[in-house]
C-alpha cells in the first residue's frame, strides 16, 4: 500500500498493530507456560483475553472503514516475539528465567504502547471519535500491564537467589563492569 495521506498512514499502523496482536495470540500461552510464577503466568493467561479483544476491537474499526485488517506483517513485532522465544528456551534458575521472560514482555508492551499512542492520534486527527475511543481502551489496557509486569518484575527479583546478586556483583569488580538482576 503507497502511503500518500495520513489515513494511508493511519490504515498501514493499524494493520502493523493488529499484526501484532495475532503473533501475540500465539505467543502469550508459550510465556505463560514457561513461567515458574504463579502470579506471572496468571497475568499472561490474563492478558492473552485482552489481547484476543485488542484484535476483535482492531476488526471493528476496519469494519467501521471498509478496509481489510491483512495485509501486512509486523516485523517489529516479529522479532520482539523471536528474542522471547529464544529467552524461554535459555536454560536459566527460574526465577531467573522468569526476570528475563518480564523484560521480553514489557519490551513488547512498550512497543504496543507506542502504536496505539500513534493510532489514537491519527484517529482523533482523523475524526474517526469511535476508533478513537476504542484505542484508548486498548492503550489504557496495554499501559496497566505495563504495569502490572513491573510490580511482578519488583517483587520476583526480591525472590533472586542472593548467591546470584553478590556472583553478578563479583563479576563486575572483576571486569570494571557492575552487573544488576533484571
């Protein structure tokens, strides 16, 4: 599709984002599975609902267009779930495992939140008050899982093995770097 107005824009952005969402459908129940919390895998079983209603708001706004929602596959998107994949097959202590399977997903909802953020403009831009409303829904949700991630994030790294934090804090005095957990 030739991008010539912002509406091309807008259209493209929304097919990148509801891209997004069908790799996610697949990939939140294999970050769920492979998390040792209770508490995180609960949020990713949590969040894998919303993201099924991300995409269904997505196809009522191309509906409400007359556009089609394929047509265009998130390479952003793709890679994030590629460098996830690769985390949740790293032999790792679980707790571990389970801060670097956090830091996968936030890097994804940071990224989630930045093309919503730019949809939501376009379509206020645009006129577009429906869409524009049911965008903000989906950002608000992806802001709170943000949210969410980092409050679990918080508490899991207090859970880190304390051998692990003065290992890492060993390692930095030996190479002049200092090392934090996730």
């Amino acid at each position: 599709m030739k991008v010539e107005s912002l509406r091309d824009l807008y259209i493209e952005q929304l097919r990148d984002l509801y891209s997004s969402e069908q790799q996610l459908i697949k990939a939140l129940p294999k970050m769920a599975k492979a998390s040792s919390s209770e508490e995180l895998r609960a949020a990713f079983e949590d969040h894998l609902g919303q993201t099924r209603q991300h995409a269904q708001r997505l196809e009522t706004i191309f509906e409400q267009m007359g556009e089609k929602s394929s047509g265009k596959k998130c390479k952003g998107m793709e890679g994030l779930v590629k460098e996830g994949s690769e985390t949740i097959r790293e032999d790792m202590e679980d707790s571990v495992k389970d801060a670097a399977i956090i830091a996968a997903a936030q890097r994804v909802e940071h990224y989630e939140i930045a093309g919503y953020g730019c949809v939501h403009a376009y379509a206020t831009r645009l006129g577009d008050d429906d869409a524009a409303s049911l965008l903000a829904e989906t950002l608000e949700e992806e802001k709170n899982a943000d949210q969410l991630l980092n409050g679990i994030a918080e508490q899991l790294n207090m859970d880190v093995p304390a051998e692990s934090v003065q290992s890492q804090k060993r390692v930095g005095k030996a190479t002049g770097h200092r090392k934090t957990a996730a």
